[in-house]
C-alpha cells in the first residue's frame, strides 16, 4: 500500500501556481500512477484540509540535447488541487 508521502512528491512552485494561490488552488508533483481519489486522500491527510477537486494532468517529457547525444526529460504527473474556501495551505 502506498503511503501518502509515497503520492505527493512536492508542491510545485511556479508563477502559474502563484497566480492559482488565490483561487485556492495548489500544484503537486504526483507520483504516475496515482489516481484523484489517491492524491485527494493524501492531500487530506498531509496537510489536514478538505479538498473539493483534483485535476490530474501528465506532463510529456521535454527533447534535450548534450553535445552530441539526444535525450529526454522524464515525463511526470500533475495535479492541481482546489480546496474549500476556508482551508489554506501555508506555502513558504
């Protein structure tokens, strides 16, 4: 069983994600194979808040180039998670 640190890897911290702080809405880096259900429970039980909606995108990993050689980022997932009006996550 997955515990609730193994779901949320980390609150990611953009300028979109800024922008979202007053929607009540907060970006997480999830593990891949988590579902909304999952990642909804483990935001729950983290940061002790109620959460209204999750929505989980996956991100496609980016071309890179070294030199010679090509490669790529890894792909990953994210979700952005709305809370009720009267919950808040402190950010620092």
């Amino acid at each position: 069983m997955k515990t609730p640190h193994d779901i949320i890897k980390n609150m990611i911290r953009t300028e979109k994600g800024s922008d979202l702080l007053t929607q009540n809405k907060y970006l997480f880096r999830v593990e891949k194979r988590a579902n909304k259900i999952e990642v909804k429970k483990a935001v729950e039980h983290i940061y002790r808040v109620k959460v209204n909606a999750v929505h989980i995108m996956n991100i496609k990993g980016k071309k890179r180039r070294v030199r010679v050689r090509e490669g790529t980022t890894s792909s990953w997932k994210k979700a952005i998670v709305t809370l009720s009006p009267d919950n808040r996550i402190e950010v620092t």
